[in-house]
C-alpha cells in the first residue's frame, strides 16, 4: 500500500487494500484472466461483509 500511496498520482486510482495471490490467473494464450480476479474480489467482498444477513450461513 506503502508503494502504491507513493506511485498512483491520481487518488481515486488508488487501491483500497492488497491481496496477495499465488499466481495470476491466466488463459490458454497466456493473457491475464480478469473475469477470476474479478470473482476473487467479489467472493472477498461477500466474506467480508460487516451485514449478517448477507453470508449464506444464516439463509
């Protein structure tokens, strides 16, 4: 966060926190696959959320 506070000028570009990941995703062609990063990110959110309600343990 440190690096990224002191590298990304524009303020709203910046990131909220850093997860570090074993390796990243990628295709058959060898590009990154942002859909599973994008399915990570939610899948924390979901955790993570403060609302009782939300996790599928109290369904």
């Amino acid at each position: 966060m440190e690096y990224a506070r002191g590298n990304v000028f524009e303020g709203a570009a910046g990131p909220k926190g850093v997860h570090i990941i074993p390796e990243m995703p990628v295709t058959l062609v060898g590009k990154i696959f942002k859909p599973k990063l994008r399915w990570d990110g939610t899948r924390r959110a979901y955790e993570e959320a403060p609302v009782p309600w939300l996790h599928a343990t109290h369904i």
